[in-house]
C-alpha cells in the first residue's frame, strides 16, 4: 500500500514538471496536439501507478518522450504556418454579415449559446463569428452594434496601471 502512495506522488510530481514544462498554454486552451498528449499522459501515467509489479521507469520514461514530442510539434507550427494547419487546422467563419454559414457540426444553439456569452442576442448584430481553433467563437458586431469606446468620442482616459495584491495571506506578495 505504502509503495502505490510513493508511486503515485512520484507520477504526480512528474506530470506536473511535464505539463509545466509543455508551457502555460496547456493549462488554458488546449491545442489538438496538447489535448492528445494530456490524454495520452494521462493514461500512460495510471499503468504503473496501479500495477506496482510494473516498473516505475516503465511510466515515466513514455510520458517524457511526449514532452519531448510536444515541445518539437510546438516549435515546428511556430516556424511553419503549413504545419500549424495540419495539426490544427485553422479558424473558419460562422456567421458572416448576419447569415449563419453551414460548414461546421454546430447546432444554432451552441451558436446562440456562445454568442450570448459574448453579449449578442440577435444574428443580425454580427458582422462576423468565427470559430477559433481551440473551439471558441469571437465575434465582430456590426460597427453600428458595437459598443462605445472612449477613443471613438475622441476621449484621454488616463492610465491607472495594474492593481497588485501586496499581501497575500499574511505574507508578501514578489513582484
């Protein structure tokens, strides 16, 4: 018993440096390629964390070679849009001057749904929806939809700067 909790911290402690190592993007919106190598990950990682008769090395060693992997698939769609396309593909519009385009598998209420989230409840206040690689809609309203900002009323706003937590439960916070 005592060996699957040493185990299973070390596979925890392991994955974490991976997926650190794999960069912050793969925390928030994951890519087709990162979302594969979590799931991979993930089920590599169970193997040896339950079968104690399997060597430790046996897990680890599979989940570095994916770190490894990922970080070269990174750095090759950085260099090479083509690449970048294959294994992402690339963003396609939804909607386009208020009329729903039919290209992809989504139902109109997932359309309305995502729409809503961004404060739009009516097709005919987009100019333009695409849907982004990583699943998510951005939306440009018609210009006369849009709403007012102050360099449109010609307005100075001053800059305020960033608010910074200072302390932090009892401690201070580094900068």
């Amino acid at each position: 018993m005592i060996i699957s909790i040493i185990r299973a911290a070390l596979l925890y402690t392991f994955i974490i440096l991976a997926i650190r190592i794999m960069g912050k993007r793969q925390i928030s919106e994951l890519q087709t390629s990162e979302l594969v190598v979590t799931l991979l990950i993930s089920d590599i990682a169970a193997i040896p964390m339950q079968d104690t008769a399997q060597p430790l090395v046996s897990g680890i060693v599979p989940i570095a070679v994916l770190v490894i992997a990922e970080i070269v698939v990174s750095a090759l769609m950085v260099k090479h849009s083509g690449f970048r396309k294959a294994v992402c593909g690339s963003p396609i519009i939804l909607i386009n001057d208020g009329k729903q385009m039919r290209r992809l598998r989504i139902t109109i209420e997932d359309l309305f749904e995502q729409l809503r989230q961004k404060d739009v409840f009516s097709l005919q206040d987009v100019a333009y929806a695409i849907m982004e690689t990583n699943g998510k809609i951005s939306v440009i309203k018609k210009p006369e939809k849009d709403t007012v900002s102050a360099e449109m009323l010609q307005l100075h706003v001053p800059d305020k700067g960033i608010e910074t937590v200072i302390i932090s439960d009892g401690e201070i916070s580094d900068f």
